[in-house]
C-alpha cells in the first residue's frame, strides 16, 4: 500500500472517467511506482552497458532500445556509474515522449521546459550529439539541476537557457525543427511516486489555462513543417485533450501525427470532452496517445504529435563572435589531452569560463544562458582549471594521464568523498575514471593526488 494515497476527490473523477476500467486503474495503486533507466548512448552501447551492470536489467520494450526497468533496491542513481553519466534514472512511460518525438542528428530541437533533464538528456542522445538542442526551463534553480544532469551526460552541443518561452520566441523565431513541451501539470500521473497533497479541479483547470498559453508561444519557435511535442504527466482530460482540441481549433495550421503505438500505448479520449465544443477537429484528439498505470509498465503520461503546415529550411544566423584563442588552454591541451578539441568553436564566457560552443551556435545576447555547448576551463592570470564538464565528456583514452578505479574499489568511494589520494606518477592534471569513463579531476604533485571534485557533489 503506498503510503500517500491519492486524494479522494481524484479517485471519484477517474472512477466517473472509467466505469468499467475504474478497478484496474484503482489497483494499480496497490503497487511501487516503475523504477527505470535509460542507457547514455553518447558514451556507451546498450549492450556494453548490460554486461557491465551490476543491476538486473529488464527491457521496457521497442519503443525505447537503451531503456531498462531496475530495481530500487540496487540503488543505480548512488552507483558510480551513474556519477560518470552512463544512465539517467528515468520512469519508463516518461522515456516514451523523446522516443515519440524522435529527433534526427544534426536538427534543432527546443526542449521549452527542460528542468531536471530527463527527455533533453533523451533528445540528445536520440540526436546523436550532433545539430542544436536548446534546453530551456524558466525557474532559474531548476534550471540549474538541468545544467548538472545535461553535465554527466557529457554533451557537446546543448544550449542551456533560463529564460521565459515569450523571450526564447522574440529571441530565436521559427527556427526549430522540432519543439517539446512537456508542460507543468497539476501530476495526477505521478501520485504512485510522490504524492498528490496539493491537488485540486481547480488546479487542474488553472493547470491548462497555463498549457493553452505556452503552447501558444512554443508554435512561434517552430518552423514550418516541424514537429511539436505536448506531453504531460497528469490524466485530466482538461490538461490533455482538451488543451490539444483548444490548440487545433485555435491552429488551423497544425495537424495531429497519428504516431505508431507500442505494446501499451493507449489512445486519447475525445468522449471525455464536451460534445461538439472542438468540431471539426474532435475525431483527430484519438490520436493522441496516455499511459495508464493499470495497460502500462509506467506511470500516467500523456503524449500529442502537432506538426505545423509547410516546409523549408529557416534561415539561422550564425553567432557572429570571432573565436577565443587561449595560450593557457593551448599548453593545458597538449600536458593533458591526447584529443583536440575545434579552436574555432571556442569563445570566453563572463571573462573567465572558456567552452566549446556548439557546431551550430547561434547568438544569445539578450539571453541567460547557463551554459554554451562544453565547458572547457575557468581561465586566471596564469594558470586555468579544468571543468568538470570537460572530466565528463573525456575517457581514459582521450588523455595523458588518468587512474583508473573498478566500481567497488574503496579508493573511489574515497574520491567521490573528496579526499586525497597517493599516486605515484608524473606531476598534472589527471582524470579519474571508472571503469575507463571520465568522473573527475585530480591534480597530481609529488605523489599525491589532489582531489578536484566538487564540493557540491561529494558524498
Ligand atoms: N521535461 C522535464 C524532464 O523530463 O525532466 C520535466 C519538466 S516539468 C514536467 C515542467 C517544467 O516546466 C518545470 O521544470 C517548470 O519549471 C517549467 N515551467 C513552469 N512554468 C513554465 C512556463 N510558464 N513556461 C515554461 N516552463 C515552465
């Protein structure tokens, strides 16, 4: 029995929802909220991972290839594994928004409410680093979680903002390829995991005003003929068909993807609005796609495809700042790195924070940005010091001098907590690894290996 039940006043909604399928959907909350995991293709093949994983992995299903159910009991988000960033602990029915969605290498993808990171982690990697992914969330310490998570994945080419969506659309315009709103909703569909104290019918209907008022900005980002995402997590038809049948009543410029459903996919409920209110577009609202706790191995999610009339390509400005040339980073690059990292992409941040801009990376002046591509280094007067950033997008083969710890070994727990280590060795900057993959840095003098992780994340 969980020990927060779900309030009343939702379980007699549901019941008047579902008849009939009203006991399943009740004695789904008999069980655990689904633990899940989604394997970091960025930085390591899913089958690589399975036969490393000290967890009893259990395929979610085809829809998502790297995700894994697991156990809670193994505890994966303290392994060190996780700390490298070869997975993100993610609820199975959330990995199927990305999935959905299905963003191409080389793209530009807006993530508009991006905070912790679970689908931008997603997005990226489905894109295979390559293109623009800018992960957005408007709460500047969410906002900040994000910039830790996208962090361990070790990415390359992610903006991240912290701005409002009327500010990213003045800013950027219909630029993007593809656009995920996955909206703040009142979070019916997560009860099982965290509890439902602040739920109210009101919330719920204050809860789709704000949807209906971001997802008319978030079209203004979208170019034509790209591909917009609505998820939530939470079963009010109100914050679900009734936002999307509004959307395409207000849009007649959009259409609903009719997308492929897996074993579990359940369609949407136009029966569940007022008749005749979302003519001629109410038909279409099955095609949207829930996940129920009783039909699925998740929690409650809800997922809608909009793709907007039209096609070509935006035109994009390039940033026009001419790249930062470093002779720190220079002499730091050839001590340390065994890898070269494109000058030409590099630019200077607050005066100090040198990063790797993206590929394709466009101007932000006007824009909080937490964090342009890869940070590379905090530049002093005469000396830098490496990101923590960088630790994690590096392996053992890609620099000079690395120690190098097995999960278990209790020299690593001791890193991890911040304490100092003796390693005989050439002076400089070392990275730490796990089983090969970047955790972070250390600083060897005469033997001893001075400990670089950050405080913030010390054990
Ligand atoms: N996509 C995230 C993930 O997979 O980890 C979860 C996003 S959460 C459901 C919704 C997010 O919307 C919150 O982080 C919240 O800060 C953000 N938000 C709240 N109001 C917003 C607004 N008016 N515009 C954009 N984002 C907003």
């Amino acid at each position: 029995m969980l020990q927060n039940p779900p309030p009343p006043e939702f379980m007699q909604k549901m019941r008047r929802l579902l008849g009939a399928e009203f006991a399943a959907f009740a004695a789904s909350y008999e069980q655990e909220a689904r633990i899940g995991l989604r394997v970091n293709t960025l930085k390591i093949d899913v089958a690589d991972f399975s036969s490393k994983a000290p967890f009893t992995l259990t395929p979610v299903g085809a829809y998502e290839p790297a995700g894994f159910h697991v156990a809670d009991e193994a505890k994966p988000g303290r392994h060190p594994y996780h700390a490298a960033g070869l997975y993100y602990m993610q609820e199975p029915s959330a990995m199927a928004v990305a999935a959905l969605l299905d963003p191409q290498p080389g793209e530009w993808v807006l993530d508009l409410a991006a905070a912790p990171g679970g689908k931008a982690t997603h997005l990226i990697a489905r894109m295979k680093d390559q293109g623009l992914l800018v992960a957005n969330d408007v709460d500047r310490g969410r906002a900040r979680d994000l910039a830790e998570n996208l962090e361990r994945w070790g990415t390359r080419s992610v903006l991240i903002t912290n701005n409002t969506p009327q500010q990213l659309a003045a800013h950027f315009g219909p630029v993007f390829d593809r656009v995920l709103l996955d909206a703040p909703c009142s979070g019916e569909g997560m009860f099982r995991k965290q509890g439902g104290f602040a739920w109210s019918e009101t919330m719920v209907l204050a809860c789709a005003r704000r949807q209906t008022a971001i997802l008319d900005t978030a079209v203004s980002l979208l170019r034509p003929g790209g591909i917009l995402a609505y998820a939530t997590c939470t079963f009010s038809p109100e914050e679900d068909e009734g936002v999307i049948g509004r959307f395409l009543t207000d849009h007649p410029d959009f259409t609903l993807i009719n997308p492929t459903h897996f074993a579990g996919f359940a369609p949407g409920h136009p029966d569940w609005l007022p008749a005749g209110v979302y003519l001629p577009n109410e038909f279409q609202l099955a095609n949207t796609i829930r996940f129920w706790p009783h039909l699925f191995a998740g929690e409650g999610h809800f997922v809608a495809l909009l793709q907007k009339e039209g096609d070509g390509q935006p035109s994009r400005p390039d940033r026009s700042a001419k790249p930062a040339r470093s002779p720190l980073w220079a002499a730091f690059a050839r001590e340390t790195l065994r890898i070269a990292f494109d000058d030409e992409r590099m630019g200077v941040v607050n005066g100090r924070f040198l990063h790797l801009f993206p590929p394709a990376a466009p101007g932000t002046a006007g824009l909080y940005v937490l964090r342009h591509g890869l940070p590379l280094a905090e530049l002093g007067k005469n000396h830098l010091k490496p990101d923590h950033a960088l630790a994690l997008a590096l392996t053992a083969a890609a620099v000079q001098q690395h120690v190098n710890f097995a999960p278990d070994d209790p020299q690593l727990t001791a890193y991890r907590n911040g304490q100092t280590l003796s390693s005989p060795g050439p002076n400089g900057w070392t990275l730490v690894t796990v089983d090969g993959f970047g955790l972070g840095w250390a600083k060897r003098v005469n033997g001893v290996l001075k400990n670089h992780y950050p405080r913030g994340l010390r054990r």
